[in-house]
C-alpha cells in the first residue's frame, strides 16, 4: 500500500469545497412564545429571520438557511452596520434540524450534505488505474473505478457522508492503509463507474467517549496484538501507536474511546466464545482461567489431573500438584516435556518457578510451574498449531491465574509421579 502512496502521490485530485446550509445565530429565548416575539421584532428589519428548537426549552433565533460562505459574509456586514448583537455567530444546524420562518412560510428541514467519494488514487490511463484498484482492493475489497468528467480515471472509496469522510481519511492514511494522496471529492467529479463499489463500512464520527484506565487500554491492546510493551498504566508512544492501529485496523470509530469500547465488547465476545473462566479442579485443588468450551474432565492419575479435548478441539490442559520443592517441580518439568506435552521447549528456570514452551506440526505446548507452601504445582496448556492466536491470547489470560481453592486430594501415602 505504501508503493501505491507513492505512485499516486503526484496526482492527488484537489478537494472541492463542501456546500452547507447555515445560519446567523442572533439571539436565543427560553419558550418558544418569547421566541416567537423575539423573532418577530427583529424580522421587521432583517430579511430571512427564523426560529429553531435548541432542545432543553430553549429556541433559537436565527437567519437563514443561507450557503456557508454567504452567511459568513452577511454577518460580517451586518456586525459593522451595527445590526446584530457582536455574540452573533454563523452555525450550521443538523441535519434534520427545522428552521421556522417569521411569517407564512413553509418551514425547512435542513437536509443531510449530499455523499462524497474518498479518492484513493488517480491515473491518466485506463490500465494503470484497475491496476491500481486490484491493489487497493486487498485492503479495501469495497473500493471501485470511475472515469472522472475532466478526463482520467479515479479509484474510488464510497459514498460516505462527509464527516465520515473527514474523519477517517487522515486516520488511514496515517496508518499507511490508505494513499498519501488520497482525498476527499463530491460525486458531482465522477463520470461511469468502470468498476462499481460499495459504500465501506466507515462510521460517522461518535460523540467522545472516556477511555478505560491505561493499564487496562494496554491489556487490550496486547491481546488484540497492538502492544507488546509493559502493561504499566503509563503513556508513551509504543501505546499511542498500537490505538492508532486498532483503529485503523477495527474501524469501530475514530475515536479512541469509543474504539477501546468496541475493543472491550470484542475480547468479551472471545471470552464468551471459548467459555474462558476459573476451572476448579477438585483433584489438585487448584483453580485457573482455563477456556472450558474446549475442555472435559478425563482422568486422574496420582499428581496429575487431566481435562481432555472436547468435542474434537484438540486441546488438553493437565494440572499437577505434588508435595516437594524445587526438585519435585523438575521432575514434573522433566516428565511434562518426556511425554510430549511440550515438544522441544525453551525453558525458563528459577528458583521456585519453572516455565516451558515449544510446539511441532500439531500442538503448541506451554506449562507453567511454581513451588509454594511445600508443594509443587502448575499447569500445562495443549493447544492446536493452526490456531496460534488463540493459543497466544488464551497463555496469555491463563498466566498468573493460579491459585489454590481446596487441599490436594491426589496425595495417597506413598503417591509418586506415573
């Protein structure tokens, strides 16, 4: 995508200016009965006066609807001739939003702003254009072609409402998923559709919403895969980056807090899907996140207690429990990786705690092992290859979660490992 930037960058198409309707706000009145006086006085020396629900009881009076740039010249003229109040301001009502005329006529509905395009590239040449549009397909499947009505051809992202528009072409392009020239254009520009589009799914932006505390934004962010820094609560740029790549990756929003939000909805979502909770094992006597979909109780056998696969999932979790120490813990690490659980692992080894990883063609292995209170104890995770993501996110929810609920069961006189 970025060769595309720079291919495209010469030819960036100039962005015309957007018509709105506006208005000169002049005063407004608690009631619309004040209003409505109010309105009527001063619409016997200004042409165009009319009246708007503010919401909350009050009313708003006002000139217009007139073009953006006219209202901005009018009101300009009339503060010099000392004809409006010096607070008046232009504005540009919602749409939706209906303007009452003094007088007899009918009122107007203040329209949505027609859509626009994004153009994410330009080219003289017919062939270098769809060229140009296979690429760009592979980030934006929705993108289409046009022939422009002043000649050329333009690959093109929409329709989308304007402010949707505004609001993710610097988000996009800042992530390199987008041109460098890309830009925003009305409909009016284009001529055929060569290679019809469809409108992406690009929302409007939301109103701003708090974000969750840091610590818990950079959680999320490292589940998703943004964020591989400490998980501190502190800001800096590894953290702002991996947001600016959730959003652009996502597209929930292009705001941060509303982003997080769907981020949060959809790691819950995952959480849901997998039946991720405390798995209380009575054999052991431990407690862990464990996905539960995936996993059915099977046996026991003496320090081990072993939740298979369910409904073919291919995974496996074994929780062990042993009275001992740091050589005990070994001995468990050393038969975790004999049978296979975790094929040609890595090891992390200190004095109380014990950690291996390693995977082949079939599983991904990692366990888990710690001494306390006399006894050594931890976990093992057997998960699919093919689903290395998961695996990934799951270890992650998993570390740190084990504790203790009950006493061992699996300590008959004289028990040793299988």
């Amino acid at each position: 995508m970025r060769q595309i930037a720079t291919l495209f960058m010469a030819a960036m198409i100039p962005v015309p200016a957007m018509a709105e309707d506006a208005v000169i706000r002049i005063e407004a009145k608690r009631g619309a009965e004040e209003a409505s006086v109010a309105a009527g006085a001063w619409a016997e020396t200004l042409e165009g006066v009319v009246t708007l629900d503010l919401g909350n009881g009050w009313t708003g009076i006002a000139i217009g609807p007139l073009d953006r740039a006219d209202a901005d010249a009018r009101l300009a003229q009339l503060k010099a001739a000392g004809a409006v109040p010096d607070d008046s301001f232009v504005s540009v009502p919602a749409p939706g939003m209906v303007l009452v005329p003094v007088g007899d006529a009918a009122p107007t509905e203040i329209a949505p702003p027609p859509d626009v395009f994004l153009a994410l590239s330009r080219a003289q040449d017919e062939a270098a254009a769809r060229q140009a549009l296979g690429d760009i397909r592979e980030e934006f499947p929705d993108a289409g072609l046009h022939a422009l009505v002043d000649g050329g051809f333009a690959v093109t992202l929409g329709p989308l409402a304007p402010a949707a528009a505004q609001a993710w072409l610097p988000v996009l392009t800042d992530a390199g998923a987008m041109p460098a020239g890309a830009t925003v254009i009305e409909a009016a520009v284009l001529g055929d559709a060569l290679q019809p589009g469809q409108a992406p799914d690009l929302p409007a932006p939301d109103a701003r919403r708090p974000m969750p505390p840091l610590a818990e934004v950079q959680a999320m962010l490292a589940w998703a895969g943004h964020y591989d820094g400490a998980i501190d609560g502190q800001d800096g740029p590894r953290t702002q980056a991996a947001i600016r790549a959730e959003i652009a990756q996502n597209r929930a929003s292009t705001d941060p807090g509303t982003a997080m939000e769907a981020l949060k909805r959809r790691q819950q979502e995952w959480r849901d899907e997998l039946g991720l909770s405390e798995l209380r094992d009575e054999v052991t006597g431990l407690s862990v996140i464990a996905p539960r979909s995936a996993l059915e109780f099977d046996r026991a056998e003496r320090a081990l207690s072993i939740w298979g696969p369910k409904d073919g999932s291919g995974a496996a979790l074994i929780l062990f429990s042993q009275k001992g120490g740091q050589q005990e813990l070994l001995d468990l690490a050393g038969l975790v990786t004999a049978l296979g659980w975790v094929p040609n692992p890595t090891r992390e080894i200190a004095n109380g705690s014990v950690r291996l990883k390693g995977a082949n063609d079939a599983h991904i292995g990692v366990a888990q092992g710690r001494v306390q209170d006399g006894r050594a104890e931890g976990w093992v995770l057997i998960w699919p290859a093919s689903d290395a993501q998961n695996q990934a996110r799951i270890e992650a929810e998993m570390a740190g979660s084990l504790t203790r609920h009950a006493p061992a069961r699996n300590d008959a006189p004289g028990a040793t490992l299988p």
